[in-house]
C-alpha cells in the first residue's frame, strides 16, 4: 500500500526556492550549541544571505570561500543562537563521514534556480 500522506505535489515543489550561491564568507559560529560554521552567501541579483551549517568535520572556515552551494532561500527567517539564518544551506548528511554540501559540478551564476 501506498502513503500519499508525505507525497508532495508537483504545486508544492514549485513553491521551494532552490538557488546556487557562492560562499563570501565563513567563520567558526562559537555561540551554536552544535560546531558549526557562520556563512555569508552571495546569491547574485537575490542579494547576501546569511546562515549557519553543521559541516565542520569535512570544512575548515577558511577554505569555504569562494565554494559554490545550494540552498533553499524562501524559508522565513530563523534565530540560531546569536544569528538570524536566511537559507537553508543543503547537505547530505551522512553519520559516518560527516555533512557534505551540495554543489554545482561547473560554476555557474550566482542566484541559478535549480529545478
């Protein structure tokens, strides 16, 4: 039997706002509970948005600048600790080795819709 109950529609796909950005800025967040890193996202004509990620076992802070990323930028905003996060940053998420990020496999523009 199938379970409809967590199926998306395809209207409701079309609502997540899935961009590519490129990482300006990255630094330990101290006050997370969790180790994770501050990050700044340019996202081209969208603007800079900010986040936080827990992806210090594969990511050192500073060699994250200029990484291209996917992230979700249509969430309301969130209060993590001491910052505001304006997108979600994606990952796969793996126990054994650690949160990987998404990316472009070539550069592209900042603020590219993925669909």
């Amino acid at each position: 039997m199938k379970n409809t109950e967590s199926n998306l529609s395809w209207s409701d796909f079309q609502k997540v706002d899935i961009r590519v950005g490129t990482i300006i800025k990255a630094e330990l967040f101290k006050e997370a509970r969790k180790p994770s890193l501050k990050l700044e996202i340019d996202f081209g004509e969208l603007g800079i948005k900010r986040s936080s990620a827990q992806i210090t076992t594969l990511y050192a802070a500073e060699k994250l600048h200029g990484k291209q990323i996917i992230a979700v930028i249509n969430f309301p905003p969130k209060q993590i600790a001491t910052l505001m996060s304006e997108c979600l940053v994606l990952a796969g998420v793996d126990e054994e080795v650690g949160t990987s990020l998404l990316s472009p496999d070539h550069k592209i523009a900042n603020g590219t819709k993925i669909s």
